[in-house]
C-alpha cells in the first residue's frame, strides 16, 4: 500500500467495483479473486459476459482461470521479471501511451534502460512462463486502454512486495491505464475494515488520513484537535513490535480483535515474544492462540452486534448496524477504549460511534461530507470533501497529487529463501473459499467444517508420485523454522516444486513454516515463498 | 426507442428492452415466476403471458422485445384465465405444505395462489415424489417444490460460472440435477437459494429458526472479505437466523460461501463472556471494573518507568472505523506513543 502510495499518492483501489464491468481487459496477478473476493468476481465475470479479456498471472491454476484469455503460471516471487518483462515488450511494439509518460510522468528514459535486460527468453527462464504467452499478455494489455489491474497479497507478501507494487504501477503509467474510469490500478483488501483500519491510521507512522506524524506542523494540528501533546517519533510496525518485545524494548501491549501467534510468520517466534512481554491485554471475541498468552481479556463484540462503518475495498465508507446483543458482559471495543482512556487521565471526546466520524471528518478533509444520514442506504467514497459531494468513484480524474508519476526502476531479486537439496520445493500460502484467515470465525461454523475443516497441502501429481505420496495421505513439511504433518491433496493446480497450504488451520499452521524475512520499505513478511521439503509419513 | 402503449399509457422506451420490462418501467405489474431482473430470459413459466395487437396469441412478456407502435394489454379475461390455469397446472405438481414450508411468507408461488385464489384445483393427479436428499452441509434442494423455472441453473452458470446444476430428463420426469446426481459439490455460494421462488431451495441451517413471524430484518454489511456486501441479518429471539442480501445493493444481491452461510459463530458457546484475569497461569472471571483499572495501573506504571514507547497497540481491521480511530487515539494521546498497528500486512 505504501508502494502504491508513493506513486500515486494514495494507496486505495483507484476504481470502483461497478466499474470492472466497464473494463476491456483485467489483469488479474497474485490474487485468488474467486475463492478470497467471489462477489468482485462476480463482477468479473459479468465484464467477460460482456466481452472483456481476463488475463491471470498466478503460480497456481486459480479458478479465475476457467474465464481467462491468457493464464500465466508463474514461479512464486517472479513477478517483477514478469511486469518487467511485458512492460519492455510493450516498449519494443511501440505500444506505451506516449501522450500520458511525456504530459503525467517523468523518470521514463532511465527506467527504459533499466528493463532493457528483461528479454522475452529471460523472462521465461525467471518465471517459468512461456514466451509466447508473456507476449500475447503485454500486447493485450498494452493494446488496451481501458484496462484494469488487480492483485492482492500475492503480489505484497513477499520481501520484494514493494517492487512488485511499483512493477505493477510502471506498467499502468507506461499503458496510461489509470485515473480514468473502468481504468486503474487496483489492490483489493482481504479483510472487511483493512481499509478503515489504514485510513483511521492504525498505523506507526501517520495520523488520521495518512497525514505523517513526523511532520511538525501535522503534529500541531492534531496536539491541538486532541488537546494534548503527541510524540515525534514514528512507532513501531505490527512485525517489529514482536521483534522489541523480545529485545525487551517493548514491555506491554494492548491487542484489539487480532491474533497475531496465528497469522504473523515464524509462529514460535510469536509466542516467545508475546511470553516475554510484563503486560498483554487482549480484547477479542474468542479464546484466541493469542489471548491465551494475555494477563487480561476483554470480551469483545462482533460486526453484528454493533454500529459503525467499514470502509470496503473501494474506499466506500459504510454502515454497519446493530443487529444483536452480545454474549454475557461483552462490550462493544469503542466503549471500551474510551472507558479505559478515562482511566488513563484522558478524555476522549465523545460517546457515540457517529461522533467518532464526525470527528474523524474534521481531522481528515477526505471523509468531512460523509456522515450517517449520508450512508443510510448506500456508502459513500472517499474522497467527499463536503455535504454535497457525491463521493469519488475512481481517482486521478482530475491529476495526481504528486504532480507528475515517477517510473521506479525495479530490479528481479528472488525470494529471501530458494529451494536448495535439503529444501527442494517452494511453499506458498493464502485462503481457500470456505475458511477465513486464522479461522475463528469460520471454523466455528458448522457446516463450513464439516465441507472444509481439513488442513491439506496442495502438490503437484509429478512430485506426489515420486514421493510415493497418495491422495489423502499423511506427509510432512519441514522448513529451517519448524515442520508440519497434512494431508497430501495432489493436484494440477501447483506446478512441479511448488506446494501450496492454506493458511486457516491451526491444527497444521502454515505460518510455522513461512519465513519472517521482512519487505525492508513496507515491513511485509514472504508469506508467499519459503523452502520447504516434502515427505511421506 | 420505441413508443408504445401498456393497458392504454404511452410510454418510449429504449429499443431491445422487453415489453415486461417496459411494463414494469411505468409500474405495470405481471406476474412472472422463471424471469429474473439479473439473468437472460427463459419463458419457461408462461405467467406473464400479455395480448399484443396484431398478434395472433398472447406471446410471454419476458421474450419479447417492445417494437415501435406496439399496443400491449397485460391484463384481460382471457390472460387471467390463461394465468390462473398455468398457475394450477403448477401448482398441481406441488406439495401443499406451506404450514412448514421454510420459505412460506417469503414465496412468490404461495403468493401468486393466494392472489388467484386457488384452493381447489382442477388437475389434481400424480405428483413428482423424490426421496433422495442431498447430503451437502449448506443447500437444502427439496425438488418435489421446484416448478421448474431453471434460475437456479441461470445464476450458477451467468453470475457465479460454475455451472454445477442443469436440467436433467424430459417431461413429468424433469428436474435439476448436478453431475451423475451427486450431492451438490459447488461453491456454495447460495445465488441459486437467492432467486429460487418456491421453497425448493433454502439453507440447511436456517431450517426451524424462525421465517417471518417475529423475525427482525437489520441491513448490515458482511464482515469477511474487503468488498463490503450488503447483507440482510434476519434475527429471532436475539439469534441470527437467515443471512440475506437486497437485489438493489453494491453487490447486486450476490454473496459467497462466508457471507451467506458463515454467520453460526455469533453465537457459538464458545464466544468470551467476562473480562478474565490470569493470576498464577490461571484465568479468573473479573468484573469490568477490576480488569480495566489492572490495565489503567499497569500502563500507567509501565509509561512512568520505561516511558509511552515500552507500550504498544494492535488494532484490527475487523474493527469498526471509529473503533479503530478511537484506539490509535489512545495510543497516541492517551498512552503517548506512535506504536500502533494492524493487520493490513498479514
């Protein structure tokens, strides 16, 4: 996010979902839109009804695929060699938006020379992919101009993730495919608020609306709209926390509706973090992996049990209602967090969540017009800058905030770790349909247990048959940071070399396996590429 | 466009739509049972059949497309006879029982036989009986209900792609069936339960919850993936008991898996119900007020001897905005650190 942010200037899907049926081709890369956004590939789907191009870059035979033009099956972490690859293809075919690079952009002649390297036999040597079909994609998209891209952590969780989101943006500045509409480049957020979250500024470095805390007069602003003095300093990401808890730097920490021993990377690295700390507090709903480390839990709400907003993919902020009443003595976490402050000397401001983004309006311009009576019945996008606005559908319309769109050159760096004779395959991770990310919620679901409460590694039938590895049978997965004992799922969908587990299953985590090594501008771990080795057990 | 009249009002409309879409344009009703506003037309259920001048039968509404000078009656003696005896014939192969019928109240079939009045009926005779169920967790497919109208086997192969259902046999043999009739093995997605009209196809676990007696409707939005769909919580007694979604929403109506089916962990037994306070290794129940001012004593002590950064917050982004501005606000001016983050990099 804070790769695209950089180029752009803002990190948010540029389009809106209505505007996918618009689009001529999607470029859909590193993401499993069917299984992890259905309802956006419903939409997809309605755009190929209508006659658009779906081109899908992934390591594994997604289900998107069945609708796709072209499917590029990709060795993990290959995507740069890839975008760089197409990108020099539609340099060569004199393809690129010659009006958009001289009048939008500029860094573009340095850039040129920096792909030059990416020859179509090179690219395929890096990826995997077969030249012809690299070409046939760059020309498709690079013909098109009314095209779409689409990616998700299959892109970011890598410790390349930065460079693969510039790589990506290199490639809609060098088409001019964005800031139109059914136009643009879009990142689509796995969780429902990871939007709102960001925004609200969740976040170690900003405050509200990505205004930079290390900024003096920023800082003003809100020392003087929160009546208190605020520090200098950026904190600490989610991934380096765990790593000064167990520096000892950072003695205690306050967890709302997170499970950080599941879903972060390296998990006994976690837990002995979350061990050393003198004070955890956790609020969630469950008795999480994480809770169960605390010295105090709160029982929190859930999305039905409370109102709000969230803040979808497509920056539509919208609301959320109360429909039950929690469980026992469970609160809601705002009144929490207020009651608690008051403790701490400091008053919040306000009771109610409506005037939480009332104030949260006047701190950040970009959600000033957007009230409740607003939201009633549809969302609004930010940007709204007033009562009367009606929301922003896609971004750019009128330039980019940073004045011109700069060309990052990128280079092909492979994965922190390869496969080697001891670690001869590359796992990757992600979700399946049914489970959702560390799967508190929907593994309590009973009927989505029973259809999907086994974990499995998926692997190719070529490596399972010289594994001597049945369909069903037992195996185990090691990595330098731990091992695992699953079931075997032989499928075509993984290529040779690659197996891929979903991430849900606490029973067989994949993140004791995945590696911890971070992105070094974002702080985003490779989920999506470690070595592994396989046998039968 | 086309200009053309409906039961005496001009209208123009735009050429290529269909006469029960214009009809419906200026709030002309027909009855249909097989046409969806989201899928192509069928003309399998023969209810919204309308007389056109100049033609020499009534023609089905949902196929035909207006042309300029078309003067359309939807509504005479002869389409109600023709309306009432389509309706019979179906209803003559269905089961009456809409006393335990999951979708009653909510069924566009007992609908239509309630505004025709049809009590008796003339073609009483042999009825389709099926005995097999199906053993998938989510759908439940009762096929002695269904009429028949094939959207359930539209939306799974326009909307959804999966194509997991067809038609299968031929004459009073018909019905819907999935690959060798397996039991359904799809998505589950549940867009064939949206736009079933009959209750042929419901959810497994609404079954027994509670229809529409006493049952409070609340629109929300889905709390799962980033696309924010729209949903319908339908709640009895403070439980949920149906989860649905609008045709006229962001997401047209369409929901997954998750959003449609995943809602039973609201109020699983396993949900916390007190704060808890370990003390020796071991949690105890606390009251709201020992627990936070523990956490109020221990920050402030942390604060005062390693200073605001020894503190740290993670926050979610399952959590509402304002949940999550309230607690980086306490973070930053309450606690006095920018330590705080979420999950968006996991």
């Amino acid at each position: 996010m804070a790769g695209l942010a950089a180029i752009f200037g803002s990190g948010a899907m540029t389009n809106s979902i209505r505007e996918i049926e618009g689009m001529e081709v999607i470029f859909i890369i590193g993401s499993n839109t069917k299984e992890t956004h259905p309802v956006i590939a419903n939409r997809m789907i309605k755009a190929y009804r209508k006659g658009a191009k779906i081109i899908v870059a992934d390591p594994r035979k997604v289900p998107m695929t069945k609708f796709s033009e072209l499917f590029l099956k990709m060795r993990p972490g290959s995507d740069v060699a890839l975008l760089n690859g197409m990108a020099r293809v539609i340099v060569k075919e004199g393809l690129e938006n010659k009006e958009f690079i001289s009048d939008k952009t500029e860094g573009y002649e340095e850039w040129k020379k920096a792909i030059e390297e990416y020859t179509p036999e090179y690219v395929s040597k890096l990826t995997g992919i077969p030249k012809d079909d690299m070409i046939a994609a760059a020309r498709l998209y690079g013909k098109s101009r009314r095209a779409g891209i689409f990616y998700t952590m299959g892109i970011t969780q890598h410790a390349c993730g930065t460079d693969n989101v510039r790589a990506v943006a290199n490639l809609a500045t060098l088409t001019g495919n964005i800031g139109r509409e059914s136009t643009g480049v879009n990142p689509l957020r796995g969780q429902n608020n990871v939007q709102g979250a960001s925004d609200a500024a969740c976040l170690p470095n900003v405050y509200p609306g990505y205004q930079r805390v290390d900024q003096d007069e920023v800082r003003e602003k809100f020392e003087k709209a929160w009546g208190v003095s605020l520090s200098p300093q950026c904190g600490v990401t989610a991934t380096e926390m765990m790593n000064a808890a167990r520096a000892g730097s950072i003695k205690a920490m306050y967890i709302m509706g997170e499970n950080p021993v599941f879903t972060d990377p390296h998990m006994h690295h976690t837990v002995e973090a979350l061990e050393k700390l003198d004070f955890l507090v956790v609020q969630d709903i469950f008795m999480t992996e994480t809770a169960r480390l605390a010295d105090v839990v709160l029982p929190a709400s859930c999305a039905p049990e409370k109102d709000g907003t969230f803040s979808n993919t497509e920056r539509r902020v919208q609301r959320v209602r109360k429909a039950v009443n929690p469980p026992g003595e469970a609160r809601d976490d705002l009144s929490v967090i207020i009651d608690l402050s008051r403790r701490l000397g400091y008053d919040m401001g306000f009771t109610t969540p409506s005037e939480v983004l009332e104030e949260f309006g006047r701190v950040w311009p970009a959600l000033s017009g957007i009230d409740y009576h607003r939201i009633a019945k549809y969302g609004l996008q930010w940007p709204c800058t007033s009562k009367d606005h009606p929301g922003t559908e896609y971004l750019y319309k009128d330039g980019f905030p940073k004045g011109k769109v700069p060309f990052v050159p990128v280079s092909f760096r492979p994965p922190v770790e390869i496969a080697d004779a001891q670690y001869p395959f590359v796992l990757t991770t992600g979700r399946n349909l049914y489970q959702y990310h560390s799967g508190s919620m929907t593994r309590r679901v009973k009927q989505i247990e029973s259809h999907a409460g086994d974990a499995y590694v998926e692997i190719n039938p070529e490596d399972a048959a010289r594994l001597k590895i049945s369909d069903h049978g037992l195996v185990r997965v090691r990595s330098r940071r731990g091992s695992v004992d699953i079931k075997a799922r032989i499928t075509t969908r993984v290529s040779e070399g690659v197996v891929f587990i979903p991430m849900h299953y606490h029973e067989a985590a994949a993140n004791v396996l995945t590696n911890d090594a971070l992105d070094p501008v974002v702080k985003i771990p490779e989920f999506k590429a470690c070595a592994v080795s396989v046998e039968a057990v | 466009m086309a200009k053309i009249k409906i039961d005496g009002i001009d209208t123009t409309v735009a050429e290529g739509m269909t006469v029960l879409e214009a009809a419906r344009n200026i709030g002309v009703r027909i009855p249909a049972l097989c046409q969806h506003p989201k899928l192509t037309p069928f003309g399998g259920c023969r209810l919204c059949l309308v007389e056109i001048k100049g033609f020499p039968r009534p023609v089905t509404s949902c196929t035909t497309p207006v042309s300029d000078g078309m003067e359309i009656v939807t509504t005479s003696p002869t389409i109600e006879r023709l309306r009432r005896t389509v309706l019979e014939l179906i209803l003559s192969d269905h089961p009456n029982d809409c006393m335990i019928c999951e979708q009653a109240g909510a069924c566009t079939l007992q609908e239509l036989a309630y505004e025709y009045g049809l009590r008796e009926n003339r073609f009483a005779g042999e009825r389709r009986v099926y005995e097999k169920k199906d053993g998938n967790p989510f759908i439940e497919r009762d096929l002695e209900k269904c009429i028949l109208c094939g959207r359930c086997v539209k939306v799974c192969d326009e909307v959804q792609g999966v194509e997991a259902i067809d038609f299968g046999y031929r004459g009073f043999d018909s019905k819907i069936v999935t690959s060798f009739e397996d039991d359904l093995n799809c998505e589950f997605c549940g867009q064939c339960v949206s736009v079933c009209p009959t209750g042929a196809l419901t959810g497994k676990q609404w079954a027994k919850h509670g229809r529409q007696m006493g049952v409070k409707e609340t629109d929300s939005i889905c709390s799962y993936c980033g696309t924010g769909c729209t949903i319908t919580y339908h709640v009895k007694n403070n439980d949920i008991v149906r989860v649905t979604s609008k045709e006229d929403t962001l997401n047209e109506g369409w929901l997954c898996v998750k959003g449609r089916f995943g809602y039973k962990f609201v109020s699983s037994p396993d949900r916390l119900k007190h704060p808890l306070i370990k003390k020796d290794g071991e949690f105890r129940e606390a009251t709201w007020d020992e627990a936070l001012d523990l956490i109020a004593d221990r920050l402030k002590k942390i604060k005062r001897e390693d200073g605001p950064d020894a503190i740290a917050g993670l926050s979610s982004a399952r959590c509402t905005n304002e949940e999550n501005y309230a607690f980086q606000k306490f973070i930053r001016a309450a606690v006095g650190t920018n330590n705080v983050d979420h999950c968006a990099r996991l």
